[in-house]
C-alpha cells in the first residue's frame, strides 16, 4: 500500500462521521474550483488522480471560458488528470455536515508533466531555479481584508453591525484591541478553523477603515506551500463570516473613501545549512540582499499585471493610504514599493508592498521571486534608498491601470523567460477578456452625467 493510500486510511479512519470531500483547486485569478465528492472515492483520487478540463485555467473572473486562450472548444473541453497535494487533506470546520477538504494540481495525461497552465506549476519551476543556486525561498504573506453586511446598500458593500453593540462602525483605529473586541468570535473561530487545518495564521490586526483586519502566516521555507495557506486561509475566512452571517471582501478597493486591501509578501533565503543570505546590515545590504532588491526594482512595471490583475486593483494606489506609487525601497519604509524591517539583522528579509489583496498568491509569489533571481543572477544594482516620504520624493511611475499592465506583461522578456510564453499569454487573454467587457458596460455615472445633457 502507497504512503497515500495509507494517510487516506487513516484520514477516513479517524473520521468515520465524514460525509463529503471537496477537491480543490485555485484557477488563475486565485478563485478556488473544483468538485465535491463522496469519501468513499478518496482512495481513488489519491491512487489516480481526477479529471478536470484544462479550461479551469482559462476561466476569467465570471466563471466564463475565454476562448481566446485555446483551451477551451480549440482543445475540445479536453480533460487533464488532477493529482493531490501532499499534506493538504484536512476537515472543513465550518461546515455543518462533516465534510474534508484536498488541493489539487494539474498534470498533463501522463501524470509526469505538470500543466503549464496552472499557476501552482509556474511557481514551482521558478523555485527549482533558486534549488540551482543552493538556495530555498522563505515567504510569509500578510493579507487584508474587509467584513461587510451581507446585505448590501443599493448594491454597494457597508460595514456589518457589531455584534456586540449591534452599531455599525463608521471609522476604526488602526491596532484597536476595541475593534477586535466587537468582532471577536468571529475573529477567534477564524484563527481556531486555521489552526485545526494546520495553517500557520498567527495574528489578527484591526486596520485603518470600518470592518477592516490584517491577518499574518508565519513563515515557511516552501515558497509554494505559502501560497496553499494563502489560498486556503481566504477561503476559510470567507467561510467562517458566512457562519456569523457576515461576508468578506479581498477586493482591493471596495470604498471610495477607504484605504485598500493589500497582500504583502515577506521573504528571504536561506542556504543549504539554513542561514539567511540576506542578513546583515539593512542600512548597507550585503551583495546577494541588493541585487535581489535591485531585480525587484527592474521587474516592477513587467510584473504589475500579476501584483494587480483586476480593473479595480489600480483604484488602491493613493499616498495617504501607505501605497506605493513608484519602485523604490527603503529600511522600515512603509511608504517605499520594497521595505526592508527593521530587527534582528539574521532575520532580514525584503517585504513586498505593492500587491492587492485580490492578487493570486501563487502568481505574486512567482513574480516576486522571479525578480529576485533575475537580480541575484544579474548583479542588478538598485536606486539609491529612499528615506523619508517616498511619495513626495519620487513622481509616480508605477503603471496605473490594467491595459497598460497587460501591455508590459505581455512584452517583457524577463517575464517571458521566467513564467513561460504560453502561460503569459493564456493569462494576458483571460484578462484583456474581462477588460474589454468592462469597457463595453455603461456605468450608472455615464447615464448620469450624459443621458440628459447631450
């Protein structure tokens, strides 16, 4: 009998109450899909895997096939086998009937090939790149989020009562132990859900807007497996405020008048004994430490389509709301795109700050590290750090809307060379699919400005 078999055994052993397993996998704007199945299929998908169609991957934000990116009818609907991920079957607590959950990936029909479609595959191949050099990522993410009303305000989200005052917050100071307090069961069944699935959620932050937190992952040296937990802890999120008759929101800019919700990345690396090759002096940063900053700097504007993939992405780019606006770095800076901490210099890494919250992690992470490498790699020397307000010491520079972000991907070489040309461009068509849709649609402000005036 197989280690897989065996786990499956004792899995189903210890929960005899199970009723459904849901078989997961994140598409490629990080949206999980998927089946659910009876238990006592498992042994099956361990042994054999599952066929899903290819086209999960050409799925754009809707759940529509864009059949620009030919694999959806050019390739008939054409299966692909779906293998489990190792360490990731676990109980879905928030359910009310017993049910499991599994992450899949995707293979080509000989279950060697991994697909190159699937973004799990494309960050997998640039880490075996650092496996080269003797060297292995260390990420952690941070992700914002907003709580809403599930019931809406003329189709607009608002902030959920508190359960404890039964108010609705208007404003929210950012670290309040109070604000944490108004939503605490809430907040505690989230970090109990993530801890009975072994995912490393180690903190809860209330941030600077009504219904806003931060929630932490501890670090982990599996650059891919930071991006499961990632994935996995926005569905379970998600999953416990429907318990609390809540919902949630990792879009990146659902007020206005609010900040945005980010997902920053933390991450360094370690040799083969273990040490971090960053540490030293952040002030004056070691050769491997500024080349990585100095790739990440290079490959900013290449990569913004995968740090921001959704039209409203660009509308969280404000100062006033700590986002960066150009590609610059800086020592405890949170107003620099790349900050290096402050603290224990063995414990030096650079933290990513540009992302939104509606990033896929798998997709950050890849470029992220792909600009590390082509650094290290390339000895790409970086600006000169920037102390003070980066905002008032840099013009903005960043692309600043989803067109232009598809045109920089689509035309980069270094990204070309890192996540494969086929991959940009089924991900280039997904999304220039849903730009061209959004521009066709009126909007309530064109019917209000024009319908009576022209």
């Amino acid at each position: 009998m197989g280690s897989g078999s065996a786990s499956v055994e004792a899995f189903l052993k210890a929960h005899p109450e199970l009723q459904f397993v849901d078989l997961l996998i994140p598409d490629i704007n990080g949206i999980v899909r998927g089946k659910r199945v009876d238990p006592s299929t498992l042994g099956k998908v361990f042994e054999r895997g599952i066929a899903l169609p290819a086209s999960i991957f050409a799925l754009n934000i809707q759940g529509t096939t864009v059949e620009e990116t030919g694999l959806g009818l050019d390739i008939g609907e054409a299966d692909r086998i779906c293998l489990p991920i190792d360490a990731t079957l676990t109980m879905e607590p928030w359910q009310k009937r017993p049910t499991a959950q599994l992450l899949l990936t995707m293979y080509e029909l000989d279950r060697l090939t991994p697909f190159f479609a699937d973004p799990r595959v494309v960050l997998q191949n640039i880490v075996e790149r650092f496996a080269d050099l003797g060297l292995t990522p260390v990420a952690a993410y941070e992700m914002e989020f907003y709580l809403i009303d599930q019931e809406n305000l003329a189709g607009r989200p608002q902030p959920p009562k508190s359960p404890i005052s039964g108010k609705r917050p208007a404003g929210t100071q950012a670290y309040s132990i109070d604000d944490l307090d108004e939503y605490a069961e809430l907040l505690a069944d989230v970090l109990d859900a993530a801890h009975e699935q072994e995912l490393p959620a180690d903190a809860l932050v209330a941030e600077s807007a009504p219904g806003q937190f931060e929630v932490n992952l501890h670090y982990v040296n599996d650059a891919v497996r930071a991006c499961d937990h990632a994935t996995l802890l926005k569905r379970l999120i998600k999953n416990v405020a429907y318990d609390h008759e809540m919902d949630t929101t990792f879009m990146a800019k659902p007020y206005h008048n609010q900040a945005g919700s980010g997902m920053h990345l933390h991450v360094s690396l370690v040799d083969r004994d273990g040490h971090n090759v960053f540490a030293g002096d952040a002030e004056q940063p070691n050769d491997i430490l500024r080349w990585a900053v100095g790739g990440l700097v290079a490959t900013m504007n290449d990569a913004m389509a995968l740090f921001c993939p959704n039209i409203n992405s660009y509308r969280r780019f404000s100062p006033e709301y700590y986002v960066p606006s150009a590609p610059t770095w800086g020592v405890d800076n949170r107003t620099a795109s790349l900050r290096l901490p402050g603290g224990e210099p063995e414990a030096l890494r650079i933290e990513h700050r540009v992302a939104g919250a509606d990033a896929n992690p798998y997709l950050l992470m890849a470029a992220v590290l792909a600009g590390i490498h082509y650094g290290i790699t390339n000895r790409i020397e970086p600006p000169p750090m920037t102390v003070g307000n980066a905002h008032e010491q840099h013009e903005a520079s960043l692309v600043n809307n989803l067109r232009d972000a598809l045109r920089e991907l689509g035309q980069s070489k270094v990204m070309e060379g890192y996540l494969g040309r086929d991959f940009l461009d089924v991900f280039v068509a997904c999304k220039e699919h849903e730009l061209n849709e959004f521009e066709m649609t009126i909007s309530d402000l064109e019917y209000l400005w024009y319908l009576h005036t022209v």
